[in-house]
C-alpha cells in the first residue's frame, strides 16, 4: 500500500494544471469577469446640438472633446490636455479588464519651458479601475444612439498612449438635473507622473462644445436598439 502524502506543491501545481486545463477547453468562461450580471456602462465625450423635435430643443451628441490642465512646481497652470473618445466597461465597481474604447489626446504648453509630455496621437482603454454611479436625469434629447439609461457618474480608466506612456484618464458626468452638487462635469489625466488635475468647465451656452460627458448603462437583456 502507498500510503504517501501530497506535499502543498504538489497540490498547488496540480490546481495550477486544472485551472489551465479550464481555460484552454473554454478561455472565455475561464477568464471572463464575474460582473457582467449587472450589464455594460457606455462612456462618451459629447456634444449639446439644437434639435426643435426633441425636449427642451437640444440633444445630446458623439463627437466632443474635453480637457484639463497640469500645474507646475510653483503650481501655475501650463500644461493643457485635451481628449475625445468613447468606450465600455462591467458595470461593477471592481478593476477589470474587459474594456472597449479610446480615442485622441493632444498636450500643449503655455510656458516658455519644455513640458514633461507634449504632442498627439490616439489612446486606448486598457483598463477599469474604478466606477461608481449617481443619480441624476437628461432633461434634453439623446442622440448619441447608444442603447441603456443616461447616468450620472465617475469612471477611472487606466490608458495607453500612442507615445507608449501609460496613465489615468477619470470621466465624470454631471447631468443638468437632480445630480449630486459635488460632482464635476468633464475629465482629468494623467500620462505617467504628470496629472492634469484641474477640469475645465463646460460653458454656461450649452451649445458651446467642450467638456461635457455621459454614461449609459444597459442591463443584461436590455435591447440595444
């Protein structure tokens, strides 16, 4: 009779050997995030667009661009980053991988001196760090033709720019009505250690593009059309 024991190697190589097993028969099971229960979140840089057959005779719009600047050592504002981009994440608040999306960037200065980071390109999402929702409601039309609800909300994203600089970008959306007062309307960055922290402001005249974003959330067998 062998009556020898497993050693805890043993037993973690051959946990390790399953788990491979597993997803080489079925790699999309395997790895996928446990959170796509709860549905998809959709994320937009917009626009505001007359429109006199929708509420309020505005609509919403893809196609914008949003931005925020960097402060120096003596903490004066120089450095300008500006983004346009859309994509999609779990609706969950957990970092994840399974994300869609991106867009361009462009970085310009105000100064006589040469910026840590400059230039333009495209980036992309590679991952979700951090999404909560919030309440709040579109009072205007949604012409974006993305299917769920419009919310409220803060979503940080980890991103890949074309220069091979890696960094953060956060979108918040503040919807016109019933949205916490706390909240900020537009975007910050990051391209490795330089933050672009302050958010410009969306102008008072909705229909003066810049700096305006939404989040749509569709459940699980929610229609896209």
């Amino acid at each position: 009779m062998d009556d020898r024991k497993l050693s805890r190697r043993q037993l973690l190589k051959a946990a390790g050997a399953l788990g491979v097993a597993a997803a080489a028969l079925d790699p999309i099971k395997a790895f996928a995030d446990d959170d796509e229960g709860s549905g998809r979140v959709s994320w937009d840089i917009i626009n505001v667009v007359a429109d006199a057959t929708k509420p309020n005779g505005l609509c919403i719009v893809k196609g914008g661009s949003a931005s925020a600047t960097a402060t120096n050592g003596p903490h004066k504002a120089e450095g300008r980053i500006t983004v346009t981009g859309h994509g999609t994440f779990p609706n969950a608040d957990k970092c994840s991988k399974n994300v869609t999306g991106g867009g361009t960037w462009s970085i310009v200065d105000s100064s006589d001196d040469p910026r840590c980071f400059s230039g333009s390109g495209n980036y992309h999402v590679t991952e979700l760090l951090s999404w909560r929702p919030a309440v709040g409601t579109l009072p205007i039309g949604d012409c974006t033709g993305e299917a769920g609800t419009p919310s409220s909300g803060l979503a940080v994203l980890r991103v890949l720019y074309s220069n091979g600089r890696r960094g953060t970008l956060t979108v918040s959306c503040h919807l016109p009505a019933n949205a916490p007062a706390c909240m900020f309307e537009g975007i910050t960055a990051s391209m490795e250690h330089e933050d672009f922290w302050q958010n410009e402001a969306a102008d008072a005249n909705p229909l003066v593009p810049g700096n305006r974003t939404v989040f749509h959330i569709r459940r699980n067998g929610e229609s896209d059309d």
